[in-house]
C-alpha cells in the first residue's frame, strides 16, 4: 500500500488532502509512524523524531494513529488477496506476498492480475497500492518499490541480471545502513559490482550471509511464500512523555510492559525462554540485556521478575526516553516450507 496510514487519514479526513501529513510522533517528542507523499518531499520519513520532522517542514500536521480503522482496511484488502490464492503471507498490516503460480481464477499474466488486484483494492477501499512481479520474493519486493506510487513493475527471468546489475545496492532487499556501508567501503555500488566478486571474498567479509549475497546478485532467493508464519518473537515497549534518570519510575513502566507482552502471549497460547530487554537513552542509543532460562514461560510474574532482574543489572547511563520486553525462543516447532521456483507468464 502506498503511505498505508497517512492515506487512510487523508481518505478519512478530505481537509487533510494535499497536506503534508505525519502520523505518530509529536513536535515535542515520539517518532514518525509514516508520512504522507507530500511530506516526503521535505524529506521526511518514518523512524524520524517528531522534533527534528518539525524542523524540516513547519506546516507538518501530526495526527495520532488509529490502529483499530488501519487494521480494518488492512482485512478489507487481505480479503481480496484471498480471492485470488490461499498463499498470501502478511509482513505487515500494508504489505504482503502473493504466490499466484497456481491461482483460483485460473489466470496466466500474473501482471495483468497485479493490475487487477489493484484497482479491485482501489474500488474496496479508496487507497492505491503498488505490487512487483518476478519470480521470487526478493525480486518481487525490490519491483514494488520502483514504481511507486500507485504502478508496478514486472521483472522478467531474461531481464533479471540487467536489472539488478543496474541497481545501486543500497535498493537491494536486505541491506540496511551499516551493511550498505560496509559495501561502500569495499567498492560495491550495484548489482553489477556484487555479481563481480567471488563467494570466498563475500565469505571473508560478511561471513555467514556471504552466500546470501552471492546469491541475491544472481536472483537467486529460495524463501517461499508461506500463509501464517509464526511469530518468532513477542514483545511490547513505550515511549515516555519525558525522560527517566531514576530507575523507580522504569519499574513501574515495566510493569506495564510485562503484563501486555504476557497477555499477548498468553492469547496466542505461546510462553517463551529467552527475556530480552531493551533500553532507548535519550540521544537514541540502545541498550539490550538478555537471559534465558531453563524452562518456558508466560505468566505475568514470573516474566516481571525476570525483567525486572536485567533492568537492575543495566548500570544505566543517562535519561532514558523508552523501554521494551521481547520475548523469544518460543514454544513454537517451525517447518521450513519447500521451495517452489515460481512458474507463469510475464
């Protein structure tokens, strides 16, 4: 979907078209949740500081985010991926990957049926979507982007090595910030520079995802689309309105934490082994202490208490601004699904 909230709010509220729009965050505190295409334009994205969002455009509007109305749209919209393939896998509440190799309605131009799986999105609910069309996943993510918003873009077999050569590597799905800058360092700017060394060097340099690499200058991704993938990890964390020094108030807060991440383990029936707390400073550094336990937990005291040990345990170095529990080595046994190389018309 194409900036999924701000549009929401900008279908929701007319006198908000047009208008450079940020949901989440505030001009004192908090962060960016996403932005309109028109704040875009000032340079402003979502993980931005309220604070420095401001700065860049003063007419920004910040509206606080209704996740109830986003994930009401976002089942509007799940519906009609259903319609085509039972082989839909959510990464988020805007975004998903489809399998459509074999497909209920029998159609074989899976870029015609991006077409009209998009302007059926359109006629359901008033927002635009964009979709990329290949023959893997990676692929297919790395098309979604170049055309937004509101296209497409189909990347053909014949035409993946071309189209990836001539990618700058920080597109590439997968790469983040240090990554891409490590890359720099190594002179590796595209596709084109990746595909040229060898697996031993990409080894030594990035060790175990060495072949990843390798492979994904290739095209080469063997992740299968796979519906209701379970969660690896269960967590919840808040932002405070202003800054903590003293480790009383954090207690309190992690609390509140702890019994939201044990109700949301709980609902799901799932308990977990590994505590993971996550500690946000207020010029944004983080800090996380970790402790696995023996057994599986989920209850409320027992995950307090384990929080509450590593929170007394982290030396704290100035004021903090968030904290956040994860839990994690689930209760979970997860299969690897086959991988199927993805066969249809272009």
């Amino acid at each position: 979907m194409d900036a999924f909230y701000a549009s929401v709010e900008q279908l929701d509220f007319p006198e908000l078209r047009g208008k450079p729009l940020a949901v989440g965050g505030s001009e004192e505190r908090g962060v960016i949740s996403a932005a309109s295409y028109e704040a875009r334009k000032f340079g402003i994205r979502s993980a931005m500081s309220g604070k420095l969002a401001i700065k860049k455009c003063p007419e920004l509007i910040f509206v606080k985010p209704r996740f109830s109305r986003y994930k009401e749209v976002s089942n509007q919209i799940r519906q009609i991926f259903l319609e085509y393939t039972d082989l839909v896998e959510p990464l988020s509440l805007d975004e998903a990957f489809l399998d459509v190799t074999v497909n209920k309605k029998g159609l074989k131009s899976a870029t015609l049926m991006a077409e009209e799986i998009r302007l059926k999105i359109f006629q359901t609910t008033g927002l635009t979507a964009s979709a990329g069309i290949s023959i893997n996943k990676f692929l297919a993510k790395i098309a979604s982007d170049y055309n937004k918003p509101n296209g497409q873009k189909t990347i053909k077999p014949d035409e993946i090595i071309p189209f990836l050569d001539s990618l700058e590597i920080k597109r590439f799905f997968g790469v983040g910030k240090k990554t891409c800058e490590k890359m720099y360092h190594l002179g590796i700017f595209t596709g084109a520079d990746l595909r040229q060394k060898s697996l031993d060097f990409l080894e030594n340099h990035f060790g175990n995802s060495g072949i990843h690499f390798y492979q994904l200058a290739r095209g080469i991704s063997n992740s299968a689309v796979v519906p209701n993938r379970l969660p690896k990890s269960i967590g919840a964390e808040r932002t405070f309105r202003e800054n903590f020094t003293s480790i009383i108030p954090l207690k309190e807060k992690l609390t509140d934490v702890c019994e939201e991440v044990s109700t949301r383990l709980q609902k799901r029936n799932l308990s977990g082994k590994t505590i993971t707390l996550k500690i946000k400073y207020s010029d944004f550094t983080l800090q996380t202490r970790s402790f696995t336990l023996t057994y599986y937990i989920s209850s409320f005291d027992l995950l307090l208490d384990t929080s509450l040990e590593l929170l007394q345990q982290s030396n704290l170095r100035t004021s903090v601004r968030l904290i956040g529990i994860q839990v994690s080595n689930l209760n979970i046994n997860q299969k690897k699904a086959e991988y199927v190389q993805l066969k249809f018309r272009f």
